[in-house]
C-alpha cells in the first residue's frame, strides 16, 4: 500500500506528524492484556439461548439428575432492577421471561455459572426450555405497504411492525418529479439491496463482572463491570437500570479493546448485565467470554436494507427531482436503529444539488437477531444505491459518469437534500477530477473498453472495468445530537508535572489515545512524553459520549484542546505561573476557536507551575463542555437543516477483473481521495481509509450473511468470507486539507468515511466489464453468475 498523501499548510510540533501510536510497544511485544488475559479468580458463565425465531417461554427447567450444587443459575426472577436494556428505547429483556414473549434465536434465558469454563458449558446443556411457537417475520421486505400488508399474527410492534420512520421533504418532492416528467424529464428508476455484515472485530465479546458489597464501609453495593466495549458510559446507563442503583454505585471500566467497528457500541451492555447478574448472586467475580461461533450469530450486524429510487433527470443530465424509499431491516428489538436509519436517509441524497428531494425512511422488525450500529452506519446502504443509480442515469442518457456527476456536484450557496447550505471551502468537481488523473481514469477507462471488445472477440472469460463514486459523510451526531449528549472533557495535572487527558472514548485500534496525546501535547505545547490519557473508567472521566460517528478527534478531540486552554487559564488565576511574563496572562481568553493557550509559555515552566499547583492545591483540573458552533439549526420536527457542522468529502476509484466462467471478481487497484480538514496524524489516517476500504472491499464482494428461520448458518470464519491480503489490491490514499474552525487544529471525522464509497465504485466497475448492473452487494460469483445467466436468456 502507497504511504499516503498530504499537503498541510499548518505548523505544529505533533499534529500532522506521524507520530507513533502511543500503545504500539506493549501491542506488539504483546504484554497488552485483553479482558481474556486478566489474571481471575473467579466463576466462568455461560449463556442458554432459545432455538426458534418467536415463541412464548413456558418454563426453565433443571435437570433433575444433574448435579447443580457447585453452580450459580440466574434467570429473570433474579434481576434486582428492571429487565430490560437501556438503549434508544427498552424493548429488549436482557432474559427472557417465563410467560412472555421471545423474539429471535439465540435469545438469552438462563445463565449459568461454574468454576470451571468447561463445567459451565455442561451445565448449559442440562437446562432444559419449553415454549409454544408463534409465527415469525423473517423477510423485512414482506412488510412493505407498497408490496404486502403483514397478517395480524405477525405484528408484534405497533400496528406494522415499524420502529422507526423519517419523511424529508426539500421542494414539491414527488409532486416536482411528476411535473418534470411531464415537461419532458427522463424517469430513471432502480432497486437497490444491501446484505447484513458482520464486524469480525479481532477479539469476540467479553466482560468481567464483580460486586462489592461494601459491608463495612458504609459506601453500598457497587456493581463493577470491565470488558471491551466502546462506550463506556452506555453500559453504565444499562448498569443502572439493571440494579436500580444509583449512579455512583456503578462502575465500567474498558479493557484493551481489540476492535468494535460499532459492534461494541450496544451488545456489550447486555454481556456485562449477564456477566454482573451472576456475580450479583454468585457473590464471586464472574467472567464471560464469547467464542468467535457465538459472537457472530448471536450479536449485532450491519441493517440489510432496500432503496428505491425515482428520479426525474432533464436530458443534458441535470437532476430535476429526487424521491427515494429507504427500507432498513431492524431485527428483533429497536438497538440503536433509529441513528442508522436517521444517517442513512440524511445521507441518500448525496454531495448533489437539486431544488427537489423527498425522502422517506423506514426501519421494521423482523424475527432475527438484533441489528445495529456497524461502521458508516445507515450510510454506506444509501450511498451504495446513490451511486449506482447515478451511473444507471447515466447509462439511460447516454452520458459518461463522470460528466452526470459533474453537472451536479455541490458548488458553494447551494443547499443539500436536508437543505443545509453548502458553505465548505472545497471545490468537490476539483477534489474528483484530482481522484480521477490519479486513477489515470480516462485512459483506463478506454484501454478496457478496448480489452473487452478484444476478449468478447477471442473468446476469453476476462472482462477489466473502472468504476467510481463521489460521497461524503458527516461527522458527529446529527443535528441537535451532540447538544443532547452534552459531553464534557477534563484534562488534569499530574504531581510530576505531566498533564492527564480524561475522556470517556476509547481506544479500540483506531488511534484515539495517540490522537488525544498528539493534541493536548500541541495545545499545551508540551512534550508529548508529558501527556498521559486515562484508562476510559466512569470513575475516572467525566462523559464525554460515546466513541462512535467519527465523533471522537473531531469534537472530543476539540474539547481536550479546549480543556487544556482551561488549564493554562486556571494556573494563571492562581498565580501558579506568576513568575512568567504576565502580558499574555491578562489578555488571556479561552475560546471555542481558537487553542493553544499553553504555548505561550517555555514548557518547563508549565510543568513546574503544574507540579507547583497539585503540590499546594492537591489537583489542578481544565474542563471544556460541548458548545455547538454558531449557525448550526436543525429541525429535529421536521428533519431539515444543518444536520452535521462538518462533512468529509471523497471519491473513489475502483479497478475490477472479471472471469464470466467463474463470476469472481477481484480488485486490482484502488484510489480513495478525500478531504478531512486538517490530517492530525498521515499514518494513522491512511491506516482508517485503507481499513475501512478493506472492510468495505468484503462488503462489496464477499461477505454474505445466509439465514434460516432467523438464524445466521455462515457463523464461522470458516465460511463467512473476509477479505485476505490475497484479496486486497494496492490502496493508494490521497488526501486534501480544508481545516474546519471546531475541530481540534482544523481536523474533522474520518473514521466511518472509507466504509461509504467502495462498494458503489466496484459495483460501478463491475458494469463497465460486463455490461450488466448487480444492484445487490455483495456481488458474490453467485450474483454475478445468476446476472450473466439472466443475461443470456434475454439474448436467447
């Protein structure tokens, strides 16, 4: 893979270095230890799941002839709070009932605990369910109005089976799209299908749980819970309502996490509610571990999704209106499916301008296990469809994909579907056209037209095609959402002088805890050896919101800048830098803007006024709150307005091969291009695009979730394909800096970004080789062997 690259135009001493990753050492020497490494001394659990997609829970049963002396059980009668999981909403039990109903395979009912991991499996096995069945949904399309009306049996939410429905509305809508084609307009309409993913995060799910029941020192019972996850104050949330405890009587502490992907963003409070509920009873130390088999058919994947377009397109290209039917499969319980469908109908309209859009959303229950939030969340679904049916727009008009897309590209003043006006410095027919001289697209594109007229002719099975797509992608929760979350930083200092980040987001292989170094290092203008980042633990840090939607260098990251400037300004106010020049003491402001207070002044001044502060305060804290940038309104009522305060924009090229004897495709170059704001580490950012175009790679051709009655069969890495190295193309990344005035240093989010853009440019590809457009991702070989197939008939 190219090294990556950057034009900076900012001077600092560690932002836009690359820096080495803070953990690196004790990753690769592998003294890191994983929740699964901790020395325990304590109980193994294990989880009895259900075995039919919908029923009612009859009864438990032990077996009788089983010895169960030395084992803890836990079902619903022993949840000493409420039972059900706090998330969005609190539909889901976190056991199931004996009376009530359950919704999904793999639904947990019983936990059992033993000393030994072993004996636990055992025990398991002698717990015995019995339930009557109820008729299950288990295709999300079979409840479209617009195809079908669900049997009363069927609906077990509302009155159709909905969780969530947005409606957007930018012009006349429906009505312009009519009237365009009746002036004259051409009607381009296409389907569009997205497949379930699995995260495939390196380590499987895992928390410790523990209980202290504090008799002697008059604290109260704490529940303590530690594991991989990404967010720690959600599963303290959970905790809470779990045990009906107050607050600070519930600690979570995250582990060495190795990898989320948004898979660690719900699951794991309902594996620490277990691992924690028989501790609670056990009244030992508890720890449960999921094996990869388990980890994949019983946790959360990406939504399957099905997008309609209609668009009314006037014939020199331009988009006179847009209405687009955005269809989210949401499994069994709500999870966190109202922010995905939200992203992804906010996202459907893409980086183009037209006066008309009407957009509709819905996300509906199915009797599968839960889906959730899994990188680009709700977006990579509808962009997906944007961008293949821009180049079936194409294809109806006689137009090159790329001149369609240039006619209607974002220019400044212009507003975009949710009518947030376009005011970003960046020029995204300039930012494409630079994608495509470095993919060598034109020529490229008529060097394989050339080849596969020759191939055709000689009757060879290879077919070569380019493809691309422009997106973007917002940063940060949408709207009015990171008012709500409120979050708050803290930046501390140390007795030896060294200042300490304390943020609730975590680390989980994407660089967090060297970006926040990297930061307050340059904010502070400190060594970054004088920087140290807290272990995410609800005691410790203050709420900062969760490690998700690109959310955590950009805003978080901002808030530890701004924490520090509180720092330098409280060592001021008391005095404790009173013996250096006090001219840029009195014209000190802290600013929601500006950062960098801290280098105003020698480095060893500051640590010694650090040590000087902690030596006769006892601590010395900076603290920043979430403020949003001026100018941001959005309509929460409505949907409409400024959704995100900062976009990244990107075009990627792909490159594809394909045997029409095999149907295999494979991609042999890639270029992702896109513009970030300021790149605050060039390593770490190429290693987010290359990973994410890598995920997005399997996404495109690969990966496939196979299901009956409700349950995953592929659940094994043995037969859920990921993508090898043998399955990776060169990844040539590219990047441009517009920076972004509230991001720390000018940086905006990148981390969902790359999962947007390449299953639409390797579809697009796919095309360009064979002539034939697979609307349905992954494009595996059997995809693309039924398309060809579908293909000859009609000749025939």
């Amino acid at each position: 893979m190219s090294e990556p690259t950057v034009n900076s135009a900012e001077s600092t001493t560690y932002v836009g270095q690359a820096v080495r990753r803070v953990e690196a050492n004790d990753k690769v020497s592998g003294a890191l230890r994983y929740v699964d490494d901790l020395p325990f001394d304590g109980l193994w659990g294990v989880t009895v799941r259900t075995s039919a997609p919908r029923g009612v829970l009859r009864a438990i049963s032990l077996d009788p002839g089983f010895d169960w002396s030395e084992f803890t059980i836990v079902t619903w009668k022993d949840v000493p709070g409420t039972n059900r999981v706090a998330l969005i909403e609190q539909d889901q039990p976190f056991l199931v009932e004996e009376g009530g109903e359950f919704r999904h395979r793999h639904e947990p009912v019983a936990l059992v605990a033993h000393a030994s991991a072993e004996r636990a499996r055992e025990g398991a096995r002698h717990v015995t369910l019995a339930w009557d069945p109820l008729p299950a949904v288990l295709d999300f399309e079979a409840g479209d109005p617009s195809t079908n009306t669900l049997a009363p049996a069927l609906i077990q939410r509302g009155t159709d089976n909905t969780f969530k429905r947005y409606h957007m509305l930018k012009g006349e809508g429906s009505e312009a799209l009519d009237a365009a084609v009746a002036q004259g307009a051409v009607l381009v309409e296409g389907t569009y299908r997205t497949a379930a993913q699995e995260q495939a995060y390196i380590e499987p799910n895992g928390f410790i749980g523990r209980v202290d029941r504090d008799v002697t020192g008059g604290g109260g019972t704490r529940v303590i819970v530690e594991g991989s996850h990404q967010c720690p104050y959600y599963v303290h949330k959970a905790m809470v309502l779990l045990f009906g405890l107050p607050a600070e009587q519930v600690r979570v502490i995250q582990t060495p996490t190795g990898g989320g992907f948004g898979g660690k963003e719900d699951f794991p409070s309902v594996i620490a509610g277990h691992a924690a509920l028989l501790a609670w009873k056990a009244g030992r130390p508890v720890k449960i571990i999921y094996d990869r088999a388990e980890d994949m058919v019983c946790t959360t994947k990406r939504h399957p999704s099905r997008v309609r377009f209609r668009t009314a397109v006037w014939p020199d290209g331009r988009l006179a209106a847009v209405v687009i039917d955005v269809l989210f499969d949401g499994g069994a319980y709500n999870t966190v499916t109202p922010v995905v469908l939200s992203r992804g109908a906010i996202h459907s309209g893409g980086p183009y301008r037209c006066d008309h859009f009407e957009i509709t959303a819905r996300a509906v229950l199915t009797n599968t296990p839960p889906h959730g939030a899994f990188r680009g969340f709700g977006a990579p679904q509808t962009l997906f469809a944007l961008e293949c049916h821009m180049d079936r727009v194409a294809e109806r008009l006689g137009l090159d994909p790329v001149e369609l897309r240039r006619k209607n590209l974002l220019v400044a003043g212009d507003t975009m579907s949710t009518g947030q006006r376009f005011k970003d410095p960046v020029a995204l027919d300039a930012l494409m056209d630079d994608a495509l001289a470095k993919a060598d697209w034109p020529s490229k594109r008529a060097a394989y037209d050339a080849f596969n007229a020759e191939a055709a002719r000689t009757g060879s099975p290879l077919r070569k095609g380019i493809g691309l797509a422009t997106f973007m992608h917002g940063a940060g929760f949408t709207g009015s959402g990171e008012v709500f979350l409120d979050s708050r930083v803290k930046v501390q200092g140390l007795p030896d002088g060294r200042v300490e980040v304390c943020v609730a987001n975590t680390e989980i292989g994407q660089g967090a805890t060297t970006i926040f170094a990297q930061v307050a290092a340059d904010a502070l203008g400190l060594p970054i050896e004088a920087i140290a980042v807290a272990t995410p633990d609800t005691d410790r840090v203050p709420n900062s919101g969760p490690t998700v939607a690109s959310r955590t260098a950009m805003v978080v990251g901002h808030l530890v800048a701004r924490a520090c400037d509180d720092l330098v300004a409280k060592l001021v106010e008391t005095d404790a830098l009173r013996d250096t020049d006090r001219s840029h003491g009195r014209e000190l402001r802290v600013s929601a803007q500006a950062v960098g207070l801290g280098r105003h002044y020698p480095p060893e001044r500051l640590q010694a006024a650090v040590r000087a502060a902690v030596a006769t305060q006892g601590r010395v804290e900076g603290w920043a709150r979430y403020e949003a940038p001026p100018g941001i309104l959005w309509d929460d009522k409505l949907y409409r307005g400024d959704a995100y305060g900062a976009y990244a924009w990107a075009t990627y090229v792909a490159d594809v091969e394909v045997d029409l004897d095999t149907g295999a495709t494979r991609c042999v170059d890639f270029v992702a291009s896109q513009e970030i704001g300021r790149v605050l580490n060039p390593t770490l950012a190429a290693g987010q695009i290359e990973g994410g175009v890598v995920q997005a790679i399997g996404w495109a051709l690969l990966e496939d979730c196979f299901w009956r009655d409700g349950a995953m069969l592929n659940g094994t890495l043995t037969n859920y394909i990921i993508p090898t190295s043998a399955d990776v193309p060169p990844i040539r990344v590219f990047f441009s800096e517009a920076p972004y005035d509230y991001g720390p240093f000018g940086a905006k989010g990148i981390g969902e970004l790359p999962m947007d853009g390449p299953a639409p440019a390797i579809l697009n590809a796919i095309a360009h080789a064979t002539g034939l457009r697979i609307d349905h991702a992954p494009a595996t070989p059997e995809r693309v062997m039924a398309a060809l197939g579908g293909a000859a008939k009609e000749v025939a």
